[in-house]
C-alpha cells in the first residue's frame, strides 16, 4: 500500500499564486511533463474530427442529408460515456503492456492501437455504398479515443502538482488543436487533392506521434492520501466479513466497491449533496453551447458556398491557431488569477460569440468576415478549455483519478452531445440564424451555475506533495 499524504494543498496554492510574477507564470511552460502534454494533446485530439467535424463534411459531400449526419454525430457520444468503463482503466492492468510501461501508459498505448485500426477500417468504406460499416469503424475510433482520453488525463492529473495543471491543461490544449488541424484541415486537404480514403490513411499514420511519446514519457507515482485508503478499507473488511458470502465473491464485491462505488461515493462525501449536485450540474451545461454549434458548423460553411480549401484555411488553420493563443493565455491567467473568475469570462465569452454566427448567417460568403467570427469564437474556446480543464482536474482525488475525471468529462459531454444530435433537426426546421441564437441561449445555465459556485468554499482534493515526487517502478525516466 502507497505511503499516504495529505498536504494541505489549498493554503499552499494560495501563497504560491500571491508571490508569482508574470514571469513565474510564464516558466511553467518550461517543465518537461508540460512540453510532454503537447505530444499527448495532439494523440488526444487527432480522432476526435475525424468522427465529427471532419466526418460531417465527408457525409454532406457525398449528398447525406443534414438529419443524419446530426443524427450520427451521435458516434461522439461515446465520449461522454467513458465513466462507465473508466474504473477498468483505472485498475485492470493491460497484460503485457502494463507490467512493461505501467498502468496509465499501458491503456494509452493499447487505446492508440484502437485508433489506429478504426481509422484504416474507416479508410476502406464509402458513405454512399456502405455507411453502415463507416459508421462502426467510426465507433471504433471514438472507443478507442475516449478510453486514450481516460489514461492521458489521468497521467496528466498525477504527473505534477495542482499549481502546474492549469500550464498542462494548456499545453494539452494546444496539442489538441494542433491534432485538430491535422485532422481537420489536414485531413481535407488530403481529401480534396487526393481523396477521402487516402486521407483517412494519413491520418492513422499521424497516430505514431503519439505512440512514440507514451514510449519515452515517465509512469507517475500516484500518491493517495489517509482517509481515501481508511474509507476503501473499511467497505473491503466488512465486505470479507461477511459470512454468507463465498471467497470469490467478496473479492469480486470488493473490486467493484473499491473502483467503482468509492469514487462517487468520496466526491459525495467530500464535497456534501448539495455542493456536489451543484458542481455536476455545471459541468453537465458548461458546453452545451458550443458543442451544440460545432455539430453544424461544417454543414454551415458548405451550405454558406465556401469550397473545402477554404474552410481548412481559415477554420481549420487559422481558426485553431487562435484557439492555441487563447489556451496559452488561458494557462497564464489560470496561474495569475485563479480559476474561478476566469472561468466566469470564459462562460460569458463562449455565449456571446456564438451570436456572431447569428450574424454571419445574414452576410454573403465572405472570407474576410469568416476569418473574424472564427477569432472570437475560437480565441474564447480556447481560454474556456484551458481554465475548464484546470477546475475539473481539481476536483480530482487521486486515488481515483481516471475514474473521478472521466466521470466529470463524460458529465460534460453527455447533455452537449445529446442535444447536438438534434442540431440538423433544428436548422431543416428553421434556420441557421435561429439555430446559432438558440446555441448561444444555452451558454446562460452555466454563467449562472459559475456565479453560485463563486460563493461556495470548496474543500481540496488529495494531490502530489510536489511536481512528478518521484519515478514510480515503471518510470523510465524524468521528462519526455
């Protein structure tokens, strides 16, 4: 059993934040495990296009109605679903590949393999012969991706200090968009001067660069404090206690109790109902807004005259460097303010920009205007990831880490990616001015739910005494 610690992380941060210049906050993007969430972001965000966004397009060009294709976004839901097989991740070893790289890197690498195989599969099918068949190679894909997502956040989670998730999550955020842009711009520019097949095969071999990261990035210790151990050992002994129980079965009741009863019952219990109802219910509306547009906005572009070429300059290329320089600036202010006034301005800035489409539905196909809505948008998309990642990985105790994260990321997506599904619906309908205003509405939840959580004082989550404490047995080596 691991050594516990219980550091008192809340005053620490405080005295910490208080003495950092801009400078200070800016040399946390120097750490070596922050340089290594680059790599990891762009593993993580390479699929996630190809299944949505990207698939969208390929869908509407070859004549799928609107309908549909907001109907087989619905693959993405996968995404919001990985709670459900997050505790496996969090602690079933991959034969093999775990006693070799350890836990979290062992599911990266076998959850990379999965991408890899959905993408080629995907590759070999046509949506006007055989749609059926791409839509199960694409549920491969957001399988395999989601269950990547699980391991990267919760190496990312243990691998330093709270005080540096806020420059992770924007070094993670970063890397994202640029996979973003490989998988979204890149993948149609492939398309459009080769073919959609021929893309999607570059786009597998894309999958490398994150299969050479998890070979050279370090195991992180997990570090789990006293009460999260005396609470699990308490369920595990009255469990073995029990008499009328056989052997296996009460090590199979106290596995499912201790990795998958215990992760939800401690946030319960850390946090009080109230409280913790409060927080899931901000979680589950912080991205309706912008999730919701996302599953039109393709669509959108097509329907609006611009050519491929030109939705993969300006808001593939363009647009997602924009949202880099707002992860960045959103890792900074993290740092510098806290997170929860910034998190306020993120939730409004989302809102807001989103009626900018509104508009830009009422103009003519013109490049330079696209260029600007896509700044606005993707500038706030950006900061809001950044901060929206930092709150969420502080939530985290990390004697459940992969199990306690999925379950909030898949909270996040869950509502978005179900109402999404309706967004083709909702623009045949009426059209797409309405729809925009309707996405930008669903921003106002979570401005209100930010602003009540502003006055509740939460406690905090167990975490390291220090950035990456020490190499656990797996580790190879510090820094990737």
């Amino acid at each position: 059993m691991p050594n516990p610690t219980q550091p008192d992380g809340e005053m620490m941060e405080k005295s910490k934040d208080a003495g950092r210049s801009w400078l200070d906050a800016l040399a946390v993007y120097l750490n070596p495990r922050v340089v290594a969430m680059l790599l990891l972001g762009f593993s993580a965000g390479l699929p996630l296009l190809l299944v949505f966004g990207t698939l969208s397009a390929w869908l509407r060009e070859a004549g799928v109605d609107r309908s549909t294709i907001g109907h087989i976004s619905w693959v993405a839901t996968l995404y919001a679903l990985k709670f459900v097989w997050a505790p496996l991740v969090d602690r079933i070893p991959v034969p093999l590949l775990s006693r070799r790289l350890g836990q979290r890197r062992g599911w990266m690498l076998l959850a990379q393999g999965g991408v890899i195989a959905g993408l080629l599969l995907m590759a070999t099918n046509d949506p006007n012969q055989a749609l059926g068949m791409l839509v199960a190679a694409a549920l491969l894909v957001a399988f395999a991706s989601a269950t990547q997502d699980i391991a990267i956040d919760a190496w990312r989670i243990e691998a330093v200090a709270v005080d540096l998730q806020g420059a992770m999550a924007a070094t993670y955020q970063m890397g994202y968009r640029i996979g973003m842009i490989m998988a979204g711009a890149g993948a149609l520019y492939f398309a459009e001067y080769l073919s959609w097949s021929q893309s999607y095969a570059i786009m597998a071999l894309c999958m490398g660069i994150g299969v050479l990261t998890v070979l050279l990035i370090p195991e992180p210790t997990r570090k789990i404090d006293r009460e999260t151990w005396r609470r699990e050992e308490r369920v595990v002994r009255f469990i073995e206690g029990s008499a009328h129980l056989s052997d296996r079965r009460r090590e199979l009741s106290a596995w499912f109790i201790g990795a998958i009863v215990c992760p939800f019952t401690e946030f319960i219990a850390r946090n009080g109902w109230r409280v913790a109802l409060l927080i899931l219910a901000f979680i589950g509306v912080f991205r309706l807004s912008d999730i919701t547009l996302s599953v039109m906005a393709n669509p959108f572009y097509i329907d609006m005259g611009y050519s491929k070429e030109e939705i993969a300059s300006v808001t593939k290329v363009f647009g997602l460097i924009m949202t880099m320089v707002g992860a960045a600036l959103g890792g900074v202010v993290v740092v510098r303010f806290g997170v929860m006034r910034i998190l306020l301005v993120a939730a409004a800035m989302v809102a807001g920009t989103n009626l900018i489409f509104a508009w830009l539905a009422t103009q003519s196909a013109d490049i330079t205007l696209l260029a600007l809505v896509i700044s606005a948008d993707n500038l706030s998309a950006g900061l809001a990831g950044s901060v929206f990642i930092a709150y969420l990985s502080g939530l985290a105790n990390r004697a459940y880490t992969a199990t306690q994260y999925a379950l909030f990321s898949s909270l996040m997506l869950l509502p978005a990616k179900f109402l999404g599904g309706f967004s083709g619906d909702i623009v045949d309908a009426t059209d797409y001015v309405f729809f925009f205003t309707y996405a930008a509405i669903l921003g106002l939840p979570a401005i209100l739910l930010v602003l009540v959580l502003m006055r509740v004082k939460l406690p905090t989550a167990s975490a390291p005494e220090s950035a990456g404490a020490a190499p656990s047995p797996q580790g190879t080596k510090e820094g990737a």
